[in-house]
C-alpha cells in the first residue's frame, strides 16, 4: 500500500481520492507551516477518524454516509454504522475510532449565516439516518455545539481534552509546569528515544504490559495492529519508544496525525521504567506535531488519574461533544451496558 496522492475529485469509499484543502494559516507567535499535499484534506474528511480508509479498516467496510449535495456536490456528510443485535439495531462509534460527527461545507457570510446553513445541513443529515434503536456520536473538534442535534431529540454530554498549539518548541517547554519539564529531565538521563517500526513488537510489548498488570486488553490483535501497520505505511502515524541502558524497550507510544491534529492514541510502560517516561516521549511527539503544524491532541480525559498528567503539559481544555438519541428499549440497553464500565463519568 502507497500513501494517498492528491487528486482534485472525491469519492468517500476511494481510499485514493479527496480533495485539496487550503493551507494551514499562521498565528501570531505560532510556528504554522502549510500543510505537505499529502496531508491536504477535503473538507468532508475533516479528521483522520473520518477518511474512508480508517472506516474501511475499523468497520470491515460496513458503514454507510447521509449525504446533503448542493447543485449536486455534496455539502455535508455523516458516517453510520448500523449493526443489528437481540433485534435491536444501532449505530455507535467503530472500535478505535475516537471522533466522528458530521463534516459540513458552511461556506461564507456573517457568523449568523454560517451558524445557520451548518444547521440546516446537519439537521438535514440526521433526518436521512436509518431508524435504529441507538445513536450516538463523539464529535470532532470542528462541531462547537450541538444545537442542531438536539433539535432532533439528541441528548447532549461533553468529554474534555487537552489541546497543544503548535508553538516553538521553546515555548511549548516553557508552558509546561515546572514538574512536568523535570521528569522529562530526569527520564532524559536515564532514556534514549527511537523509533518502533516492527508493529508486532509494539503490539507485545503493549498487550504484554497489560497482562502483567492484570488488565484486559479490549483492542483487538488483527485490528489494531493493521490499522498500526496502514498508518505507517502512509506516514500518518509513528511509535516511539524510551529505551534503558541495556537498549530495552520501557515505555511506548503510538501517535497518529491528519492535517490538522495530532493525537496522542496509545500507549503503554513496563512496571519498572522511570516515571517520566511517557512524559519525555509525549514530548517529543509534541514537538513533531509542531514541526509539521499540528495541534497536539491528548485525546480524552477517560479517566479521573489522567487530569494531572495531561494538565502538566500545558494545553488548552477543549470539549468535545457527545450526541446520543436512542429509544426507550435502546436507552436501557446503553444504560446497562455503562453501568458496569470503569470510569463512567468520563467519556
């Protein structure tokens, strides 16, 4: 498989076809070069969790879109992916997949204008979802409300990220807390940092990991580790690694990236490795992403114990919405199924 080239038509199921998009643009103080072609996104495939790609891989390709056209180009788009189970079907987020949402063309005017036609157009997308038991969606950070899906009788909840501008790699030191830039120190010393292109030996060392801290692993071995190796292979994605003295693997990572953001997605470290670790290696993933022009993503509070350490590094708190609209008999379903799920006040 070849990286994706940039051609001007699009079609969502073409692995090989999307739109260009406009260069990224410079703030003050910020460090944003354009984007590399590759990386040039059509508006409909906003994030990497959107590309046709990723859904073919995530999905086993069953998934389908809604679909708004305007003097037949298309204007909105909104992935679902029906599945069917005790009778019931609905449509949630694909495994690995951590934003979805509609992606709109709002085109230009006055904020009031573009507020309205980019509700008229996700209102027009939801109208054509097939009838299901079940929806819900977490959206990406292009979604700033919600109000269109409660007009459809979509229940609102919000998970929270922390988000890094690109910044000079200076700066984006000095933003970080004082305690977060000495452990990146102290693990400077002890660790080096390199590359992991062999994704079974990320994937042992990240299940093996689990295993002795006696957690489930819920990915999924032929899954991830495809969707690991396609995201090297188009460079949309890198693993790092912190190495000891003896040249072992301790600590892991994995990032992926569109034009737009990069996101901090796995990770994993030994019992033993120096607990900065993944704060050094978070680091110099925060520097890529800033290199190539990218908002570094954290990607979700999940979990109560993350808030310092995503915190620590300085970001921006970010929301992303979640958008559910289910029956009463899909209701109780979810109800039961996140009762027994850890964390379940965070998303």
């Amino acid at each position: 498989m070849t990286p994706e080239s940039t051609i001007l038509h699009f079609d969502p199921k073409n692995n090989n076809s999307r739109k260009a998009g406009a260069p990224v643009v410079a703030q003050e103080h910020v460090i944003v070069p354009a984007a590399p072609a590759e990386l040039l996104t059509d508006p409909l495939m906003p994030t990497i969790f959107h590309e046709s790609w990723w859904l073919d891989i995530v999905t086993g390709g069953n998934y389908d879109y809604a679909e708004v056209r305007e003097n037949g180009m298309p204007v909105g788009r909104l992935p679902y992916f029906l599945r069917s189970r005790w009778g019931m079907k609905y449509s949630i987020m694909p495994p690995m997949t951590h934003f979805v949402g509609p992606a709109i063309i709002e085109g230009e005017g006055s904020a009031a204008t573009r507020f309205l036609r980019r509700a008229q157009i996700t209102r027009e997308l939801i109208q054509q979802l097939p009838k299901a038991s079940l929806y819900r969606y977490k959206c990406h950070h292009e979604v700033k409300d919600t109000i269109a899906f409660q007009q459809e009788n979509f229940i609102t909840n919000v998970q929270f990220t922390h988000e890094i501008a690109p910044l000079p790699h200076d700066v984006l030191w000095k933003n970080m807390r004082s305690e977060k830039r000495k452990k990146i120190r102290q693990a400077q010393q002890q660790l080096t940092v390199s590359f992991i292109e062999d994704v079974k030996e990320f994937w042992r060392f990240y299940d093996n990991n689990l295993k002795k801290k006696k957690i489930k692993n819920v990915c999924d071995e032929t899954l991830c580790t495809k969707l690991i190796e396609v995201c090297l292979v188009r460079k949309r994605g890198r693993i790092y690694a912190a190495r000891d003295k003896n040249n072992d693997v301790v600590a892991a990572i994995f990032c992926i990236w569109d034009a737009h953001t990069s996101f901090y997605f796995m990770s994993s470290r030994t019992v033993i490795a120096h607990n900065g670790a993944i704060s050094l290696l978070a680091w110099e993933a925060m520097k890529d992403a800033s290199s190539r022009g990218q908002v570094f993503d954290l990607d979700g509070l999940n979990h109560s114990s993350a808030v310092l350490f995503f915190t620590e590094f300085g970001g921006t708190v970010s929301p992303r919405y979640i958008v559910t609209r289910q029956t009463l008999v899909g209701g109780l379903a979810w109800a039961l199924k996140d009762m027994f799920r850890e964390n379940r006040y965070f998303y």
